[in-house]
C-alpha cells in the first residue's frame, strides 16, 4: 500500500510571499511527526521559491502547468520550469482551471508534460451536479480523455482527485460528499484505469477525495471511504486544521 497523499492545494492565496513562508513554517512545524503521510503543499507560482525553502517534510506542488517547454507563451508557466524548482507534484484539470476554458485536449497535453518532465500528476475530475447515488459519466469521460496517450509504465506517477464540483467549498451551497459517495467513485475511477491498464496496474494508482474536507471530516474520507489521500482547498489556509488533517492520515 503506497501512503496516504494529502495536498494542500493554497489555490491564489495568500497575497503575498512573507504570509506564504509563514503559512508553509505553521505547516511544517505541526507535520513533522506525522510518520506515513506524503503531504504536498501546492502554493501559488510566485511563492514557489519561498515555500520550497520553508519545507522539510512536506514537498513541493503546483496548481497547473503549460505543456510546451519554452517559447513565445506569455503568462504560461511550463512544466520544465516547474521541475527546475524542484516541484514534485503538478495538479492537472482543476474544475476551477476547467470552468475558465480548459479543456480535455489541454488537460492532457498537460498531464503529459507533467509527466514526461518526470514529476507527479494529480489529475483532477468530477461532476458538477450529481442526482442519486450514481457517479455521473461525465467522470469517466474526463479520466479517459486525460490519459488518451497516457503509457502503463507511467501510471505509477498518476494520482487522481475525485472533486465534486458542487462539494467544493467555493461552490455557493456546497456540501461535503459522503464517505460513500466518494468510495463509489473511487472504484468507478478504478475501473476504467483497470480496464485499460490492468488490475494490478490500476492498484497502485492513488485515488484522492477532494471537496470541502476539514479537519471533523477527513478521517471518515480515509478510513470508512478507503480513499488513498485528500485534496484540500480551504482548510489547507488554516494551518492548525491542516495539521489536524495530516494527523488523521497518520492515523492509519
Ligand atoms: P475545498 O477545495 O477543500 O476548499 O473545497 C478543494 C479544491 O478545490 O481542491
């Protein structure tokens, strides 16, 4: 069993690289204990450089990457780059990035570029509405999409993050989803990964939850829902509570 994965995904905040250092410091400080937990903190590009050096434990992520190494894109960041910063880890088709135009031929030119950069990918899917218990299509068609071109022998740097949309806590109304809710859709991911990549394969690829998890909810995503890791917007901003989050992981 790989370990735990949770991820500190800061999103565009906070507003400035002293409160990014201090943010990482807290974090860091409260984690070090925590034994078989990989903890991620994915800050905003500018406060790369900063948190990387307040990190000891946890490593470093990114919220996105362009897939072209270099060139005349102004504003894009590419995955080259990111692996210069000694980043480990790039979040890929985040439903916010999704809702400002990405679209599925570019989430997988990223997460191709992740990849071939040699870092690690969470890939990002889910639903926007979900009605009853069934795990919208919509899912399985962004997971496919993704890894169209994706080879076996590099499933082992792929994680995937079910994300709920209308669970994020951005989202106006939103709700956590269940425990088995998210272990539905963990085993529909499974599926499609097993089907195209093998059983075995598809076992060793770590399947998130992500969507308004916080410190009274996330051991209930890892223990009773059999999630491999959490992704965490809000909570990952208090670092008390990410902490507390980390703590339930190392709880195995
Ligand atoms: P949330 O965000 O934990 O604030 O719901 C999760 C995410 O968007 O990755």
């Amino acid at each position: 069993m790989k370990k735990f994965l949770i991820i500190a995904n800061w999103k565009m905040n906070p507003d400035s690289p002293g409160r990014a250092l201090r943010l990482g410091r807290a974090i860091e400080s409260g984690i070090a204990q925590a034994a078989g937990v990989e903890i991620v903190i994915a800050p905003p590009f500018p406060f790369l450089g900063a948190v990387k050096a307040a990190l000891k434990k946890a490593r470093l992520g990114a919220q996105d990457a362009f897939w072209i190494s270099k060139g005349a894109y102004t504003g894009e960041v590419s995955a080259y780059q990111l692996k210069h910063l000694r980043v480990r880890y790039v979040i890929v088709g985040h439903s916010e990035r999704r809702g400002l135009g990405e679209t599925d031929e570019m989430v997988e030119k990223k997460l191709r570029a992740v990849i071939d950069a040699g870092m690690n990918a969470v890939l990002c899917v889910g639903e926007r509405e979900r009605e009853g218990d069934d795990i919208p299509a919509i899912v399985g068609e962004q997971l496919k999409r993704a890894v169209a071109g994706m080879e076996k022998q590099n499933l082992a740097r792929l994680a995937i993050a079910y994300e709920p949309v209308w669970a994020l806590s951005s989202t106006p109304g939103s709700r956590p989803d269940t425990p088995a809710g998210a272990h539905r859709a963990m085993l529909y991911i499974r599926k499609i990964l097993a089907d195209r990549y093998g059983r075995s394969a598809a076992e060793n690829v770590r399947i998130l939850y992500g969507g308004s998890v916080s410190a009274s909810n996330a051991a209930s995503f890892l223990h009773e829902g059999n999630m491999q890791g959490l992704l965490v917007g809000g909570a990952s901003l208090r670092p008390a509570e990410f902490v507390e989050i980390v703590r339930a992981a190392a709880k195995r």
